[in-house]
C-alpha cells in the first residue's frame, strides 16, 4: 500500500477564515482522522447532530470534494497531472469549491480566503477535464512538463460526466459534455431549461456551446462571494417512516433551522413535475438543496432547479421514454427509487400550469435546439450517427412529453 504523503500533517476544514475542523490523514489510506470540533456553527450540517459520527461524516464531506471514479476521464486526468489520486489533487487547490465556500489547508499555513477563493480570484482553464478521450490522448501524448502550481474548482467538482468551471468577468461558467455513445445530456439541459421558463418555474438557465472539441451545456453559478450552496445531503436527520420523502426533507428543513413555507414546499413540488414530465433519474440529494448567506448563516431560500442532462432517455435509442427500464425510469429524490408517477402523488398544492400553451411550446423548443445542437455537433466533427440517433429520437420525444403533460394535467386536476 503506498505510504500517504500527507500523513503527519495536521488540517483545517475552513469556511472561509473560520476554522471549522481539525483532522489529520491516516498513514496509509486517504481516510482523514476527526481530532477536533473547533466552530460548530461553521462546521458543514450534515457532520453536527448525526447518528454516524464526526469522522465518518467528515470522510462524506471531503469525499464530495473529489473527482468521482466514475468519470469517464478521470484515469487521463490523474495522469496528466501526475496525481496519486482524486483526494490528492483536490488538495493541490484546498479542496476549494464553486458551490460553497468551506476549504482544506495545513493547520499551520497563513494563506487566507481571501488569498483562494474564485470569487476574486482568477483560475487557469485546462481543457483536460472535459476534453473527448481523442483529444485526451492526444494532449497526454504531446505533454513534455506538467506543472500544476495554479489553483481550480475543477479537481473538486465530483459530477460524473465530463466538465469544468471556465473562468469569466461576470461570473464562473461550468461547461458539462454528455457520455458516449449517445452525447445527448447538453440538449437535454437547453431543453429543460427552455421547459422551465415556460413553466415559470425557479431554475438555473442552461445555453449550448462547444469547448474542447466537445459539445457542452453551459450556465452560470448561481452561488456568489456571500451565498452558498448547501446540498440536501448534508441536511439530512434522521427519518420519521409515516411520512414520505418530500415530507421527511421539509422537516429537515425545518430541524437546520429554514422557515419552512408554503412558497418552499410550491418549489419542491415544482422541482418534482419537471422531473416527473422529463423522466429525470438523477435527482439526487446533490443536486438540490438550500441557499445560505456564509456570513451569517442564514438561510436565504432554495437552490434554483438545475442538472436537468439526464433526462429523456438520455441512453437509449428510443424516444418512448416512458419505456426505459428500471433504474431509468426511477426517480432518487423523495420516493426512495419508486416511479415518477408515485412522486407525483406527493404535489398536493396549487399550480397555476397553462397546459394548452405548454403543449403548444413543446414541438418548437425540441426543433430549435435540435437545429441548434446538430450544428455544433457538425462543428466539432462528432460521429455522424450520433446526430443521426437524437434527430430520430425527436418525434418520440415530443409524443411521449405531450402525453405525460396530459396525465398530469389529470392526475394535478
């Protein structure tokens, strides 16, 4: 087993210049060692008031902080940059996030907030870590020096499909691709998200682009210098069995100290009919959750709905989504992977939904961005047959959207 580097020296888990935690590393696993709680209303949720205890829900949060091993890329990413492992190349950057703002550094290190944070300071973009396995390849190939003295967001963004934050004036710009053989994930995001505003629902705007020969989504943070995103995993308490998921979550809210209101449980169920119209099979506790103002602490309100990729049958040939077998036809928020039909039943407030004109906006949105994403397939010289599938996947598509719009609209009254 190869000796951890980092063992002997004692951290801090910062949020911003307040240290929160202190831990050292085992000798010779990546497994950080709980010494101490030095602020506890700093210190991240899910570790204060927890069944499982302050190491292993330490082990949790930094594990968040990784790139997953399930990202198609990752092996060509840790050689590229000479790394041992995901963890040690997310402490190169101190395990900085775009999301929140709770960081790693030697306890006895001067550096500060202010000197790290990509708020205000700038980043180096690296094509490598959304670049296709071609490129990938190529770039490894072609490399004579790795030097990687310079920090970024993107040795700890643990999405699993391939992606990066880009740094820009007004804000940082995350730029997500899809997974082979299919690529479909960032139509599938311009598609939502263009449902959504229909919809007139809360949600993070996704647009198409193209970067390092790939096709992306793109959109910008919706976190800022003073608001952080906190997902709902670290939320979590313990679980009351009459009640159901979404209901559980509203009283985790209400136990971490959220005013828990009628306009909270309206988005909630809105986050639930979007998944249920598109089928959604990633919605983990991840990729919702709360905004919260790091100074103060104080809960400010929902996190918009975003992460929309993995959406209409996003893997298959078939545009009948309904179709798609189990897991894809689950949802993993609140029914505990039971169907999208049973989630539904949890919506229990009002909607003011115009179906006839939702319907009516349906067959534009899908040739729109059709049009739009062929083209910039076309531009970086994607496989001709990936185009080919989602351009015969569209009809179905739009007829499987425009039918569960109509069960809902029985099933909603």
């Amino acid at each position: 087993m190869k000796h951890n580097k980092f063992k002997g020296n004692t951290f801090l888990l910062m949020h911003k210049d307040v240290p929160c935690v202190q831990f050292t590393f085992h000798k010779y696993e990546m497994w950080a060692k709980f010494e101490s709680i030095l602020n506890k209303d700093h210190t991240p949720p899910n570790m204060i008031d927890n069944y499982r205890g302050y190491e292993y829900n330490l082990n949790k949060f930094l594990d968040h902080r990784v790139i997953p091993k399930e990202r198609p890329n990752i092996s060509a990413i840790k050689d590229y940059f000479d790394s041992d492992s995901s963890l040690e190349l997310s402490l190169r950057s101190y395990m900085l996030s775009v999301s929140d703002h709770y960081w790693i550094k030697p306890a006895d290190s001067k550096v500060t907030w202010a000197d790290v944070n990509f708020y205000d300071n700038s980043f180096e973009d690296d094509s490598i870590f959304i670049s296709s396995l071609t490129t990938l390849k190529k770039q490894i190939g072609d490399r004579t020096l790795i030097s990687f003295h310079s920090h970024t967001p993107n040795t700890s963004n643990n999405g699993t499909l391939p992606q990066m934050w880009l740094h820009t004036d007004e804000s940082p710009v995350l730029y997500k691709t899809g997974n082979q053989p299919f690529m479909q994930e960032p139509f599938n995001e311009a598609v939502v998200s263009d449902l959504l505003d229909v919809l007139g629902f809360n949600h993070v705007l996704y647009r198409l682009g193209t970067f390092g020969g790939s096709v992306v989504s793109a959109c910008d943070a919706f976190t800022t210098a003073s608001i952080e995103f906190i997902p709902a995993w670290q939320l979590e308490k313990s679980r009351t069995n009459h009640l159901n998921g979404l209901d559980n979550y509203l009283e985790f809210l209400r136990q971490n100290g959220c005013a828990v209101t009628d306009e909270i449980r309206k988005q909630l169920e809105e986050m639930i009919i979007i998944d249920y119209l598109t089928m959604n099979d990633d919605r983990h506790w991840g990729n919702f959750g709360i905004l919260r103002n790091s100074e103060t602490l104080e809960f400010i309100g929902l996190a918009p709905i975003f992460d929309n990729g993995r959406t209409f049958a996003y893997n298959s040939f078939s545009g009948d989504y309904e179709a798609q077998p189990a897991p894809y036809n689950l949802s993993k928020a609140f029914a505990e992977n039971g169907t999208h039909d049973r989630e539904l039943t949890y919506v229990t407030g009002v909607h003011d939904i115009d179906y006839a004109a939702l319907k009516a906006a349906v067959p534009d949105i899908f040739e729109k961005r059709l049009i739009e994403v062929m083209a910039r397939f076309e531009a970086v010289d994607t496989n001709r047959e990936v185009v080919a599938v989602l351009e015969r996947k569209v009809p179905g598509l739009i007829r499987t959207l425009l039918g569960r719009i109509d069960a809902m609209a029985k099933e909603l009254g």
